[in-house]
C-alpha cells in the first residue's frame, strides 16, 4: 500500500488514457438510524444531501455523474435537482451498499477510465479531497483512496480494469472492500485530512452535529 504526502501527489508514474473520471455518488440509504428517512434527502446547508455530494465531485473535477437511488426513489427524483446526472434505481438497496455499488458499477459509460465512488452520507468530504484523488488517477493509480492520518477512509477511486472484481466482491454492507484487500499493494493512499473530514452521518445526534456546524 502506497501512501502520497500533502499536499503533493502520488509518484509520478504512467498516466491513464485521456478518458473522463465518473463519479458515482452512492445515495440508496434508507436511513434506518435516523428514523427511516432516506439519507439522499436529509437537509444539509439548506438542500437536500444528495444535492450537496453532487456538486462535491463536480467541483472537484468530475463532469459525468451517476446517482444511485434506493429508499423512496420516486420522492428523491421528485424532490432533489439533479440536472445532467445519470439516476440509476437500485431495488435491492435494502441488502446494503454492496448492491448499489453493483447497480452503479453496471450503468456506467464504457468511455471512463475510472470510478470515484462518493457516499451520500459524508458531507464532509470536499471538492479539494476529490481533486487529490483525480490527481493520483492522472499520475498512474488505479486504486486510490482518501486517507485521514493514514487511515483509509473515502472517496475511493476505482479504475475501469477493476470493475468487474469490484462488483464481484461488492456484498452486503462492504462496498468495494474485497477489491482493495486484494490489491493493497497497489492501492495508493492521498492524505486527505487537511482538506476533508471523512465522518458519514448515520445518527440523529451525528445529523444534529453537522447541521449545526
């Protein structure tokens, strides 16, 4: 496992065909700890959350957006703007993330170079912690993830070779874990908490605390 410092990149390394980064903004949650309701759709600075992660990976480099819905799919359509993103319906949401990484795995344009694959329910990431990671991708990574004190943590980045093994091992609640325990020696890790706070928001007490910060 590689590890970059802050503020500079990776080692420089080859670099990826000029194909687009897709972000894949993960937003199926119900939201069973905060009462059942779905977490694309908690407010977070005045707007929906899925609205505030989208325009997180569009701010940090990421033009092609893909949204995937699970917990009351239909009031989040109707209710969040999400112009120009791709919405992908995920009806086994409730099985866990593993599912929803599958589904958005699965719609995405076979143009991209790679996945960076964002939680709805982490409001603290930033546009600067995606441009790290885009970075490490520019500079060869084909696995990278944010780490916070050297602790991996999110966004993750999966280059377009590892799709298949992700969606593979993408069971339960475990996302894309199986594909980054397999490869830890070529995962590179971007220091990222200088610029980003990795916390998701699972609680009434954790809503509570970032509504007020």
């Amino acid at each position: 496992m590689q590890t970059t410092p802050t503020p500079a990149g990776p080692a420089p390394g080859p670099t990826p065909a000029a194909a687009p980064v897709a972000a894949l903004v993960l937003a199926a949650g119900g939201g069973r700890r905060l009462g059942g309701r779905p977490k694309a759709l908690l407010r977070y600075g005045g707007r929906p959350l899925v609205e505030h992660a989208v325009a997180v990976v569009r701010a940090g480099g990421c033009a092609d957006v893909t949204v995937v819905l699970g917990a009351e799919a239909g009031r989040v359509r109707a209710t969040a703007h999400l112009p120009g993103c791709r919405l992908v319906g995920n009806p086994d949401w409730a099985q866990g993330m593993g599912s929803s990484l599958r589904a958005g795995l699965a719609a995405l344009p076979p143009h991209v170079s790679a996945a960076l694959v964002m939680l709805v329910d982490t409001p603290g990431v930033t546009p600067a912690a995606v441009a790290r990671l885009l970075a490490a991708h520019r500079a060869g990574a084909g696995l990278a993830a944010a780490a916070y004190g050297g602790r991996r943590g999110h966004p993750v980045l999966i280059g377009a070779r590892h799709f298949a093994e992700a969606a593979a091992g993408a069971r339960g609640d475990a996302g894309a874990r199986a594909l980054l325990a397999a490869h830890a020696a070529e995962l590179v890790l971007v220091e990222c908490a200088d610029v980003a706070v990795p916390d998701d928001l699972d609680t009434p007490a954790d809503l509570a605390r970032w509504s007020a910060g």
